[in-house]
C-alpha cells in the first residue's frame, strides 16, 4: 500500500478498526426515512465515536460543515436508482476529483455472477488503478448479484432471509476475487457461524468491514451480529438505517463502538441504549 493510501487508512482506522456511518441511501432510494435533513444526521454522528461517514460527493461538498472530526467516504458510483438495472452502476465521477476534495477513501459496488458481471469487474479494476496512482483507498461493496432483490427489493426481500439468497460460498468468492482485483477494504454481508466467517476474513487478505443492511427487527440482533463479526476477525462495520432510523443516533452508534473499539460484549453495550 502506497504512502497516500497508508495516510489516509490511519484517518478511517485510527483505533486499528472502523465505525463507518453511510449516509448515501438517498442516491438510490431518492427518498427514505431518517434521511431527509443529512446535516441534521451528520452532526449527531459528529458528536458520537464513529470514525467516519460514507456519502456521494456532492452530498458530503453540503454536509462538510458539520462533519466535526469525521473522516469522509465517497462514493464513487452511484448511476442508477430502484426504479434501474442495479448491475449497470457505474461511476459518478473521478477519483482526481475525489482527491481534490479531501475525502479519505472512495467506495464502490461490485456485483458478481450477474449479467453485467464482467463489465462490474472491469469497472472495479479501473477504479482500483486509478486509486493506487492517487494514493487513495477503495472500499469495494461486493455482493453476488442474486443478492440484489434482498439489498433494494422491498417486496421480494419481504419474509425472507440473507440465507435465503446467498450462501457462505458466495461471500468467499466475491470477497477475494474484490481483493485480486485491487479492493483496499471490502465491504460486505456477515453470514454463517464466527469460525465460519474467519475463513471469509482470512480468505479475503484485505480489511472487512460488515454491512448494515435492512433494518434488523431490534437494535440488540444487530449488535450480537457484530459482535460475532468482531470475533471472527473483521476490522468493523458499515452500518446506514440501523442507526439514523433509530430515534437516538448518537446512544446506537455509541453502542456499536462499544463492541467494535473497545471489545465489550453485547450486553454492556446494550446498556448504552438505555
């Protein structure tokens, strides 16, 4: 990893793990729940623990003056919507001009198996090329196509589980073959048992960071996940509607740093919560 690169991982990592906000919902749902005023959002998570937020450029250009101490995510791609393909995401803009703005990584989806496969890998070599000659980090959101209907699909998601869609074999190959392809950090689903999952964050050979995903039905499901995670070996989470959903933001994130940054089981931080 390049100088550039290694400085600015010290600004997402500055505890050896991550809380990572993500705020950039908006560029696919147009509107959803608990984001309507984002700076609103990003000053109440600048107030808590977490490390930094993930948003699209422009977004984090209108939320910078309350971003307080946040390290700053931008996504990279972001052209499409629910109502598109969502294999034909593609980039929004250059990683120069991510460079220009300050932010400490770029993030990017890759989906494997589908249509589009190749044309995503393709697109995900080119933007870790370019990252590696800018000296910025990419977080790559990798997920098996088929996982599309769980992650934007209300309806067919409806009732159904994340095992209902993917397996563990599944997170292996996409995670590592993100890694072959130049992925700093991997961003993707927790699955399986602890023991299980170690071999997805040793198979990887770069950072994971697990997703937040839907909505969970209580705050404490979500912290037992990430708790196993943190046992298995990832180096935190990206988490989105399970914390600015929720009526007090900065008490979630709190609780989730409790586990990822100082090891507390999930009870102590629960705790937190109250």
């Amino acid at each position: 990893m390049n100088v550039g690169k290694r400085l600015r991982f010290r600004r997402l990592f500055t505890r050896g793990r991550s809380v990572i906000v993500a705020i950039d919902h908006g560029s696919y749902w147009g509107y959803i729940a608990g984001l309507e005023n984002p700076n609103r959002v990003v000053e109440k998570l600048s107030e808590s623990c977490a490390d930094a937020i993930a948003a699209t450029p422009f977004t984090l250009k209108r939320v910078c003056d309350s971003m307080g101490n946040l390290a700053a995510v931008a996504r990279v791609d972001s052209s499409v919507t629910v109502y598109d393909d969502m294999e034909d995401d593609m980039p929004i803009t250059t990683v120069e001009h991510l460079v220009s703005m300050g932010v400490d990584a770029a993030m990017a989806m890759c989906y494997f198996g589908g249509l589009r496969s190749s044309e995503q890998q393709r697109k995900l070599g080119m933007l870790a090329t370019e990252c590696e000659r800018f000296g910025l980090p990419l977080i790559v959101e990798a997920l098996p196509a088929k996982l599309i209907d769980y992650h934007f699909n209300r309806e067919k998601a409806r009732g159904k589980t994340l095992t209902d869609f993917i397996t563990l074999e599944d997170l292996l190959v996409v995670s590592r073959v993100s890694a072959e392809l130049g992925a700093d950090a991997i961003k993707t689903y927790y699955l399986g048992s602890v023991d299980e999952y170690r071999r997805i964050v040793e198979n990887a050979r770069v950072p994971i960071l697990v997703l937040g995903g839907p909505r969970v039905k209580t705050f404490e499901e979500y912290l037992e996940l990430v708790r196993k995670a943190m046992d298995a070996g990832a180096k935190g989470v990206v988490v989105g509607r399970n914390v600015w959903q929720r009526e007090n933001i900065k008490s979630a994130v709190n609780a989730i740093c409790a586990i990822v940054h100082e090891d507390k089981d999930v009870e102590y931080a629960r705790r937190l919560l109250d």
